[in-house]
C-alpha cells in the first residue's frame, strides 16, 4: 500500500468516514499478501519509498496477471520487468490501462503521475556502448523515468569511436549519477569512470563475440577496473542498475530541499 494512501485512510478514520474495523481489515493484509504461489510485499512502499517491482521471467501469464492485479489494486504505479510480447498482450488484455515497452520489455500501470522535476534537478545520464546494447540501457533508463528521477540518454558511444564519447563531456561532466552499458570487453565504464567525478554504474552486457562469454568478459573487466567510484551490477541488469542511480539521485535531492 503506498504511503498516500495509508495517510488517507487514517484520514478518514479520523473523520469518521471509515469505521475502525474496516480499517483495521485493510491493514491487515500488510506486510504481505498470500496468493498461494506469491507473497506480495505491499509493505515495500512504506519501507523503501518504492512498491515491489514485479519480475516476469520464467513465470506464468497466469501468474503475473495476478500479480499485477493485486498490486494495481493497492498501488497507483506498479512496474514489471522482463515481460515477453506475449506475456504483454496477455496482461495488457486483461489490464488495459498497461503499458508495454518493446525495447526494454518494462510493462507499467500508472494511475497517478508524479510531481514534475525543476529543470535543475540532479540527474542521471544513460550511456551504451553499441546500438545493440540499447535493449539494456533503455531497461535502465526507463526504470529511471518510472521512479520520477531526470535522465539524460547517449547512445551508440563506445569506445571503439571514443570521440563520439567526448562530444557528451558537458552533459557528462554536469552529471550526478552515470550508468554505463556496454558488451563486448565492457572499456566504456572505466574510460567514462576516468572522466566524471560522480558515482559510475557500470552495467556489463551478454551482447559479444565467443569470447564474451555472454556478459563474462565485460563484468570481469568492469570488476577490475582501475578507474576510481565504480560499481557493477549483473550481466544484462538494466533494471538494478536504473534502481541504484534513482536511490543516489532521491537522496541528492532530498538533501537539496533541506
């Protein structure tokens, strides 16, 4: 249950809107919602600031409707990631106002926009490698956009064509969070680590020739890289890496109003 509304429950209790009981019922479904092959933390909200994050691979359409279902029901955002087309049509057949992502295969309910950012707020900015790391970083970038944080894209600068790299230095250098997403030997995150003096997010990609060892050989490079404020998470994890960069940028800007 979001914290909003969790305040206009109380809310109504005290007006006498709501009776005890029914709120107390309410209630009682937090922490967690038993569906037999799911428990679904509707307490995450309140702990973290943000709702539990549905993962639909390896899953049923069965099962990540009703899943979907049940936090629609409870929240005003709800985000699943790794959602196949199918699966997508399936879920957005039975929940229209979802929307579905292609390229990232993000799949959003959202009831309730969140406040609009000032043009100065902190940001963070989403770099790949190659165009077919794309996929990756938009998983990032979009993660990003859903939790209310700003973002700035470039795509297609790795470090095969570095001056491409260098022609983003001032939005780089203006940057308070960059998520780097790169295949192949994953060079990206170091060079852009030796560049910027913010925390670097480096997110390595199964895109690569044998030697790539899908994803292998970019994430031992970025574990060892000799760049300064690195940190790396699993291969293809776009969406950990979004996460990271949102929890850095909300508690820059929670510093910034006081």
């Amino acid at each position: 249950m979001d914290p909003e509304k969790i305040k206009q429950l109380l809310k109504n209790v005290q007006a006498g809107t709501v009776d005890v009981d029914s709120a107390l019922g309410q209630l009682r479904r937090l922490p967690f919602e038993d569906l037999g092959f799911a428990h679904l933390d509707t307490h995450r909200a309140l702990r973290q600031g943000m709702p539990e994050v549905v993962f639909c691979q390896n899953k049923t359409e069965e099962q990540a409707i009703e899943i979907m279902e049940r936090l629609w029901q409870k929240h005003d955002r709800v985000l699943a990631t790794r959602v196949s087309r199918d699966m997508a049509e399936a879920i957005c057949t039975h929940l229209p106002e979802a929307g579905y992502s292609s390229d990232s295969r993000l799949l959003t309910l959202i009831r309730t926009d969140l406040p609009e950012l000032p043009k100065d707020a902190p940001y963070g900015m989403v770099l790949s490698g190659g165009t077919s790391d794309q996929p990756v970083a938009e998983e990032a970038a979009q993660t990003l956009e859903f939790f209310g944080s700003r973002i700035e894209r470039a795509y297609d600068v790795g470090v095969a064509g570095i001056h491409r790299l260098l022609n983003q230095s001032e939005r780089l250098f203006n940057a308070d969070v960059v998520i780097t997403v790169a295949g192949m030997e994953g060079a990206l995150t170091s060079v852009v680590a030796g560049l910027v003096a913010c925390p670097v997010i480096g997110v390595p990609t199964s895109v690569g020739y044998g030697a790539n060892f899908l994803g292998l050989a970019p994430l031992l490079s970025m574990l060892n890289s000799c760049a300064l404020g690195v940190a790396v998470v699993n291969i293809d994890n776009g969406f950990g890496a979004g996460v990271y960069a949102h929890l850095i940028l909300r508690r820059i800007q929670k510093r910034g109003n006081g």
